[in-house]
C-alpha cells in the first residue's frame, strides 16, 4: 500500500460504464513485516494489466484496510486474479498479513464524479 500525501489525495476518476471493481477489505495480523514492499510491487504489476483503469486505498482509524481496483472489462480482472506473482502474494497474505479479509466483485452500471476548480 502507497503512503501518499494529503495534498495528493484524488480518487480514481469515473470512467464510462460498463467497468468492473474489486473490492477488498482487510484487517492485518499484529506483524504484517514485508507486507509493505510486496503492496507496492503488486501495484506495479497490476498497472501493466491491459484493462486496468486504477486503484484507490483507505485504512480506518480500527485498522480496516480497503482497496479498490478497477478494471474495464472481465478480461482483465481475470488476467490480474490468475497472475502467478499475485498468486504468490495472495497466499503468503493469507499466511502471514491477514487476520481477514473480504473480497466482492461487481460490474459498474452507474458512475459519476465531482472536483472542485
């Protein structure tokens, strides 16, 4: 997970519907080590996706880590859910980093977004 600054705080743009988000909801374990560093690289990865439009974190004061991926078709959440590195990821997760977590997929039919000038 990036650590990025107030001043660059901006959600992920609403792209034209039909698109697809990944949702998921974590809480970690006391001693999430190494997690910081296969976060990032899993962001690098998922960039080279064709299809992948974005992502937006939060974490909650309680410790609720949510992270939103968006991708414009099926194609390519698929494409990312089979990638063997994030495979990898995916279980040493569920080793060692998570305590739970949540994941729901659903297809964005309505979209819009608002910035102040």
């Amino acid at each position: 997970m990036s650590d990025h600054s107030e001043a660059s705080v901006v959600p992920v743009e609403a792209f034209e519907p039909p698109y697809y988000v990944a949702v998921f909801t974590s809480v970690f374990t006391e001693d999430p080590s190494g997690y910081g560093e296969t976060a990032a690289r899993m962001e690098d990865l998922v960039k080279d996706v064709p299809g992948f439009l974005g992502m937006d974190h939060a974490r909650t004061p309680g410790g609720l880590s949510i992270t939103v991926g968006y991708f414009r078709d099926a194609d390519a959440l698929t494409e990312w859910r089979s990638n063997a590195e994030h495979r990898a990821a995916q279980k040493r997760g569920r080793g060692e980093w998570y305590q739970s977590y949540t994941l729901h997929v659903a297809k964005v039919e309505r979209s819009h977004g608002f910035m102040r000038a």
